[in-house]
C-alpha cells in the first residue's frame, strides 16, 4: 500500500531523479508520448525545474504558486505524482492546473485514481478552488479514461498543436468543477 504526502523543498532533487526517469519513457515503445517533448529531449528543462521548486514556497493564489504530492513505496521510492499550479492568466486564481504521473511498474493498480482524488480534496476543502484543468496529448488514452472516470470533461482540441519528431499531436483540453454541494448531494444518494 502507498501512502501520499505532500512534497517539501528538500526533497525536491530526489523528485527531480524520478521525474527524469519517468520523462525517459516519453515516446517510448509501449507507452507513446504523453509530454510535449522530443523522444531526445525527454528531461525536465532546468528552467521549468527552477520554477517548479519556487512555486512550491509561493502562497496559494499568488502567481506561480504549485503544489506537489508523491506517492511513496513502502521503501519510500516514488510510485507516482501529481501537482497543481497556478494559471498564467490573470483573474484565474479559483482556477489551477493538474499535471500527473504513476512509475511504469505502478500502473493499472489505482493509485492515478487516489492521486487525482487526493489532490482534488486538497484543492476543494483547504485551498478553496473551484476548477481544475488540464491539457492532455489527444493520443494519451490511458490518460484521457482516467480523467474521464474521475469527472473531468473535455472542453476542446487543439488540431495538430505540436509537431515532435516527425509526428501531429492534437492537444485536448478538460476541465473538472470542484462542487461541494454536489458532492454532498452525491454521498446521500449512494
Ligand atoms: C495515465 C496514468 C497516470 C494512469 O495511472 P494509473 O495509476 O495506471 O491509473 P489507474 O490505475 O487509476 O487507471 C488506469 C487503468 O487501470 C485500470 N485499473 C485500475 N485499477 C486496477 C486494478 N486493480 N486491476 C486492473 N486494472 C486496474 C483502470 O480501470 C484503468 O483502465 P483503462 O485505462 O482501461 O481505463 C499512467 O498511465 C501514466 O503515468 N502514464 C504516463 C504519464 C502520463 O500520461 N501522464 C499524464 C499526462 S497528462
């Protein structure tokens, strides 16, 4: 059983190590692409990295401000992740985006389904947002059935957004409402 934390500052190069190696995949046989980046390319840029471990310090609702959780092995290896973050656009600060990943050997188990459900909690109960959003390779169907099943919708396509070795990628978008009244009304029923 894995149990999900939040990520702190100090343990972000340890993070770094797995991100880097779960990006390895990207592109791969078997598992396709799932970031927007060259089979060659497949390492978190050092300025994405810089900013990913500052948003983490930066208070809820202000610009640039992200938040991690790591799902850990019983030998405290990461199994998988999620992050929110804050939109670029201004006037969207009850809004944020999700981004995620579970280790190759960790899939099919739940555990996208857990990281997407705590994270959301955390977002609803303690930072009070109202949506979260995504963007997703159009090619992503593991990906795309997870959002889906856990009530994201889809909200538009980017037709051929990127062009990554050789290769069109469309571009979905998909959103979520964080409703608590909702909820409430969805844990009498069933
Ligand atoms: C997309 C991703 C996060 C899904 O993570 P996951 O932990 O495998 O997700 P889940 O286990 O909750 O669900 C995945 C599938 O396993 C199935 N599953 C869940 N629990 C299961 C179990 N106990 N036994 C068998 N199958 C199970 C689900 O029904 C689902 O099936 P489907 O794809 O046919 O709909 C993972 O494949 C991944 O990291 N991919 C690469 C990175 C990526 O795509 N990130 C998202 C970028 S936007």
């Amino acid at each position: 059983m894995t149990s999900i934390e939040q990520l702190t500052p100090e343990d972000f190069d340890f993070f770094l190590a797995y991100l880097n190696d779960h990006l390895s995949d990207n592109g791969r046989d078997g598992t396709g692409y799932f970031q927007p980046l060259s089979r060659h390319d497949a390492r978190f840029p050092a300025d994405k990295a810089a900013a990913f471990k500052a948003g983490m310090g930066v208070e809820v609702g202000a610009p640039g401000w992200r938040r991690v959780w790591v799902a850990r092995d019983a030998d405290g290896r990461i199994a998988g992740h999620i992050d929110l973050r804050a939109h670029a656009e201004r006037y969207a600060a009850h809004r944020c985006l999700l981004g995620m990943g579970v280790d190759r050997g960790q899939r099919k188990a739940g555990l996208g389904g857990r990281l997407i459900d705590h994270a959301q909690q955390w977002a609803r109960h303690r930072a009070r947002l109202e949506w979260i959003d995504l963007q997703v390779l159009s090619s992503n169907t593991p990906a795309i059935n997870l959002y889906l099943r856990n009530g994201f919708h889809k909200t538009g396509e980017i037709a051929d957004m990127f062009n990554i070795d050789g290769q069109m990628f469309s571009y979905t978008g998909m959103s979520k409402q964080l409703d608590p009244a909702r909820d409430a009304m969805n844990a009498l029923i069933t």
